[in-house]
C-alpha cells in the first residue's frame, strides 16, 4: 500500500446539516427514486434525503436505527440495535413489519449491515453494549437465512465489527474490524451465507506511518463501500478522513473533513456522487459520551468520483 504524490485529494461540499441531526449511519442509495436513505442512531428516526436536500422522516425506530440494506427496490431491511431486531419496511404501502428476532443470539448491538445476491443478511454482533458502559469485547458476525429467517453466527472474534463491502463477483466479502485495526476479508458461498478463509488484507495502524497521525483510540475503519472496479471507499474514523484503496492495496484518493469519517456510499444519477457521513462533538470529549448526551451532529457531504458505484 502507498500513499504518495499520487494520490489524488478531493474536496467535498455540505450537503445536509441540521440541530436534530445527531449521529448519521448506514447510508444507503435508493436509484429508483433518486433518494439517499440514512439512518439517525441517537435521533431514533431514518431519514431520507432528495436530490433538493431535502429531510424527511421516513420511520422512527424507538430502541435506535443503525445498519440498514436495500433486499429489493421496494423493500427495506433495517436494525433495532438496543431489541436487537431486524425490521422491513415496504416503501410501496409505508408500513413496517418485524423480519428477524435476533434477541437470543446477539451479545452486543446490531451494529452495520449488507445482503448478498441471494438475500442473506449479513449483520454486526458488537459484542458490548458500549453505550449502556460496557468494556469493548470481541463480536461476532451474525447471518439470516433469506428463506426461514433464522439466525447463525458466519464469524466469531470480531473486536468490533463494524463497514461490510461484497466485490464485483459476489464471491468476497470485506469486513472492518474496528477496535483491532484491521480490514479482513472472508470468501463469501451465496448458495449458503457462509463465510470461510478469513485473512487480514489491512492493517490500518499503516495509514498512521504514513500520515504521521496516531491515535490510542478511532484509529480503525468504519464504514465502507465499493465501487465498479473493485476499489474500497473506507471511512477512517479518528483520522478524519475518507480514502479510497483500489483493488491493489494502493491508496488513490484522500478527502479530508473537519469530524469523524462515519460512513459513504455512491449514488446520484449516474452512481458517482459519494456521500459523506461525517459527526462532530465538542472539542475534547469522548465520542460515546458525547452520543449519549446528543451533543454530537450529523454533516452529509457530497464529493464527485471518476467511478461510480458497485454492488454495495
């Protein structure tokens, strides 16, 4: 991996901002209609976005929204994180309905989200209840049977798992491992949702040699999208940073931000908008304290790329 002369730094543009947006995750483009979907962890509510930037409410969500994913063009899958349920929403009728109880399976809270071509939901187990005061421990990776619903564990000793991406062939699934600084890398069997040959691809504490930034603490990846050559938009956390690490380990693109680099996706109309999640809080306080006293924001950024979006 490098990070040279190279490397290309784009600068991104606000795009939505607001006093009640407190913390943004998961975003999720929505083609047919031309809307970005993103969730607001502490406001309790998932909001969409039109291309005039505007707000609305789509669904609130009273034990708090996190990881959400499109199943089809006219159903959404989203997380309860503190019930730990999975819930459809069908944008055709406006209704919701439950789709997984995950509640005698998760140890944590359901943290971010992807499905694979087959449907499988693939979805973070965070192994602590953080914001509830306990310890960071190791989590696990949970998937849903498209068919019977049921739950599994796919993989175990996550020290928070956090971004998903699946490649171009359906057949390779990129997982951030957030609190042990580490992108890994699972080959993905749609027929069967199950993940084997687990490798670290990345180790992030190399972007810290490189930037001459070292933190103790938010140094690893969060969320993560791919786009149409393979290439891996990654949302650096305490860096404050997005960057793009092509399909050789090479970092090609920078975008620096003023808060922390929470998630992205590509979308607009021709797939090359990336969208920037990015949350601030007061100088000097601890990320999680600040969440739960919402005194953390939401800014949605916008950023022109030369490649536009792939499978997730």
């Amino acid at each position: 991996m490098s990070l040279s002369k190279t490397t290309i730094t784009l600068t991104p543009t606000l795009w939505v901002a607001g006093a009640d947006f407190y913390f943004g995750e998961s975003p999720r483009w929505h083609a047919s209609t031309n809307t970005l979907y993103v969730s607001d962890m502490i406001g309790c509510k998932i909001y969409t976005i039109d291309t005039s930037a505007n707000r609305k409410v789509l669904q609130e969500v009273e034990n708090q929204p996190n990881g959400m994913c499109f199943l089809d063009s006219n159903t959404l899958i989203y997380s309860s994180m503190f019930d730990a349920k999975l819930h459809k929403y069908r944008l055709d009728t406006g209704k919701s309905e439950l789709y997984a109880d995950l509640s005698d399976l998760m140890t944590g809270y359901c943290g971010d989200m992807i499905i694979d071509s087959a449907g499988h939901v693939f979805l973070d187990d965070t192994g602590a209840k953080i914001l509830h005061g306990e310890t960071p421990r190791p989590g696990r990776l949970i998937v849903v049977d498209p068919r019977t619903k049921k739950a599994s564990v796919a993989a175990e000793d996550i020290v928070f798992p956090n971004g998903m991406a699946i490649d171009s062939s359906g057949s390779i699934l990129y997982l951030a491992a957030t609190f042990s600084y580490q992108l890994n890398r699972f080959s993905l069997d749609s027929k069967t949702g199950g993940l084997t040959e687990r490798q670290t691809v990345w180790d992030t504490h190399e972007l810290a040699s490189l930037t001459g930034k070292y933190f103790e603490r938010f140094s690893g990846i969060d969320g993560i999208c791919m786009d149409a050559e393979d290439g891996m938009w990654l949302s650096m956390l305490g860096y404050e940073m997005f960057i793009r690490r092509n399909a050789n380990g090479n970092i090609t693109h920078q975008i620096l931000v003023d808060g922390h680099a929470t998630a992205c996706t590509l979308g607009g109309a021709d797939g090359k908008t990336l969208f920037l999640v990015v949350n601030t809080l007061p100088k000097g306080e601890d990320l999680f304290s600040a969440m739960v006293g919402k005194r953390t924001r939401c800014n949605v950024m916008t950023v022109q790329v030369d490649i536009g979006h792939g499978r997730a």
